[in-house]
C-alpha cells in the first residue's frame, strides 16, 4: 500500500472512531502507539528516575499547573 493509500484508510477509519475505546484500538493497532507504559519496557522502578528528571525539563517552568515529583510518579504509575 502507498502513502496514499494508507492516509485514505487512516481517513475513513478515523469515522469510526466512536469513543474512547475505539480510539485507543485505532491508535494501538494502527499507529502502534502503546496502551500502557509497561508495553515499551517501564519498570516500577524507573518511575522516580523518570519523574526526577521531568521536574529538570525546561517545560515545567512555562506549564501552566505546577506540579511536584509526587504528582509526576502519580501520573507514570497511571500510565504503567
């Protein structure tokens, strides 16, 4: 299948996507974008390593919620 063929089917797929657990096959299936962390290899462990270095990115001083180290192992323990 060509590029264009591809964004032909991704168009007439996308409606289709009703709610969110259509969404989440399409884009697991499709674009393989992973449902959970756990599926790229995260490890329990890792999370604090992980939210360390989020509260260093340059991103947090513009975001508009300040958030703490907790708040960001809260969110990737979610998302394991």
């Amino acid at each position: 299948m060509n590029v264009q063929g591809f964004f032909l089917l991704v168009c007439f797929n996308l409606r289709f996507v009703s709610n969110l657990k259509h969404l989440k096959m399409f884009s697991t299936f499709v674009f393989c974008i992973p449902e959970k962390l756990s599926m790229m290899g995260l490890k329990e462990g890792d999370i604090e390593k992980l939210a360390n270095n989020a509260m260093k990115d340059i991103c947090m001083l513009t975001n508009p919620r300040q958030g703490s180290v907790e708040d960001i192992i809260d969110i990737y323990q979610a998302a394991l």
